[in-house]
C-alpha cells in the first residue's frame, strides 16, 4: 500500500478476443469496467489484479493482449500488479524476462506479501496451491474449457453471459465426455506400476466443479499455517465471500455480478460489487449480519445462484 492508498482487489475477468467465446466482449462488460476503473482512479485506489484477467484457454494470447491493448495501457498508467492465474499461466514463464515490452508486465507476479495496517497478507489468484492446477501444463479443466468453447462457437456468443448457461450446466454436459476419456486412460493405466490413477474431477478448478471448493479452503489453510500470514486474498473459485477473518475471495467478472474487495489502511477488508454503475457492499448468503453500508452505496440483496 502506497502513501495511505486504499487497495482495490479484482480477480477472474476472463478478457478474451471478442469472439463467441469471449464472456468479456458481452452484457456491456467492458464499459462497466472501464467505469468502475474510473472510479478507482477518482477515489485514489491502487489495483491488485489476482489472475485470470486473460482467458487463454479459449482463445489465442496474441489475439487476446491485441485486442485488449486499451486496458492494457490503462493498468500500465495505474500501475496495476498483476498475479498470473491458471486461465492466464502461459504468461507465467515470462515473469521478470523482460520479453513482453508492455510496460503493464513489468508489475507482473507470482503471489505476494504485503503488510496492510499490522496485519500481513497474501495476495495470490489461488491455484497456486492446488497440486492439479499449478503447475500450468494443460489438464482437463483446460480440455473441458476448449469442449465448452466448441459449443459457443455454434452457439454464437458464451455460455455464460447473462442469462446463458452457467458452468455447472456446462459441466453436467461434459459428463459423458469426461467419463469416457477417464475410463479410456484409467484402463491403460492399470499396466503402469507407479502411476496415480487418473482423475478427471480433481483436474477441474473449482469455479468448474463447485464440490471442490471445500477441499482449496483446506489447502489455503495449510498455506496460511505454514507461512504464517494473517490473511488470504485469492479469486480462483468464482465465489466472491469470506471464511471467518482470515479468507477473503474477490470473486468474478463473468456472469452476473462484478466483484472487488476494498482494503484500507487500517488492514479491513470488505466485499464490493459493482452495480450499476456504482459500488454497492456485498451481503453474503452465508452471513447475515448487518454492518452499516458506508458512503452512497446500496445493500444488495440476496439474488439467485
């Protein structure tokens, strides 16, 4: 945090290269994000991007950064820091080399530390401690991605735009495929000694597969306890909330919510969407108390999953 600055968290806007399968490019998402750059910028904030902010497993990255080069330009001059996530992990490899002359890469990371009113966080986008999706070499949540981007392509526009399909809807539909190739490789496994029996499910992040979500708290807190911080900020799961005062997730872009989380100085943190033009304190399912809603902004109300 710089001179007092307010930090300002999103994660997960899957910017693609405005075609059919690019969620980004529809429901007016790029105008809302520009507005609600400009208000970032009108309240003095600092911008921690935590990965996924390109959608590489749908698209092509050279297309992708050309196509999205205004925003690009836009974070260089708000100096945004950036941590890759997995949907973006091709770039992960050239962090510090220096060979992507866009000065917005500079200020791109792995997950970071930094101490926010006494209190020590840890950014990160939040598969870096999942062992099935750190690592960046493709697996089947890539493959279902590709399978659910052959669809939009007929379909015209993404699945999940709003009032599309959601992923879980994508991921029922993905059953039968995945089933098929994991018996097929689960068969010719046997005959290996030393080799894991291959699983799809676990090769699938959680915003695909929301029964994981469970099991990536528990590996946050395995992170939390071995390297002693005092709060986690990841995005990862889709699922904007927090788990008691050590967890908070920024959520999504994708959909129908906008997510951010504001930290202040003072090292509190709180949940945020942008609706409508303008910020409004986000109340979660999970928690119903009422804390008073500062500024001009509006409580939301609980809306459909």
């Amino acid at each position: 945090m710089e001179n007092g600055q307010a930090v300002f968290v999103i994660s997960d806007l899957h910017m693609g290269d405005g075609g059919p399968r690019d969620n980004f490019a529809v429901d007016n998402k790029a105008a809302e994000f520009g507005r609600f750059l400009d208000f970032i910028e009108a309240e003095g904030g600092q911008l921690f991007i935590l990965g996924d902010l390109f959608e590489f497993w749908q698209a092509n990255v050279g297309r992708v950064l050309v196509r999205r080069m205004d925003f690009l330009d836009r974070f260089a001059r708000m100096k945004a820091r950036y941590v890759v996530g997995n949907h973006d992990a091709d770039l992960e490899d050239l962090i510090g080399t220096g060979l992507l002359a866009h000065p917005f890469f500079e200020n791109m990371s792995g997950p970071f530390e930094r101490t926010i009113g006494k209190k020590r966080f840890k950014f990160m986008h939040g598969h870096e401690v999942d062992p099935f999706n750190r690592d960046g070499t493709p697996r089947w949540g890539r493959i279902l991605a590709i399978l659910g981007g052959l669809i939009e392509d007929r379909k015209g526009s993404p699945l999940l735009s709003a009032g599309g399909f959601s992923e879980k809807s994508l991921l029922r539909m993905g059953r039968s495929f995945m089933w098929m190739w994991n018996h097929s490789v689960n068969w010719i496994e046997k005959s290996a000694r030393h080799e894991q029996r291959h699983s799809v499910s676990e090769s699938l992040t959680p915003a695909q597969d929301p029964a994981r979500e469970k099991g990536i708290l528990a590996l946050y807190q395995q992170d939390r306890l071995r390297y002693q911080y005092d709060i986690l900020i990841a995005g990862h799961t889709h699922h904007a909330g927090h788990f008691k005062e050590w967890y908070y997730n920024s959520g999504c872009w994708v959909g129908l919510r906008n997510n951010f989380l504001r930290i202040d100085r003072d090292g509190s943190t709180e949940l945020w969407e942008w609706n409508r033009d303008r910020p409004v304190l986000f109340r979660e399912r999970r928690n119903n108390r009422n804390r008073p809603c500062r500024g001009s902004c509006r409580r939301i109300e609980d809306g459909p999953e």
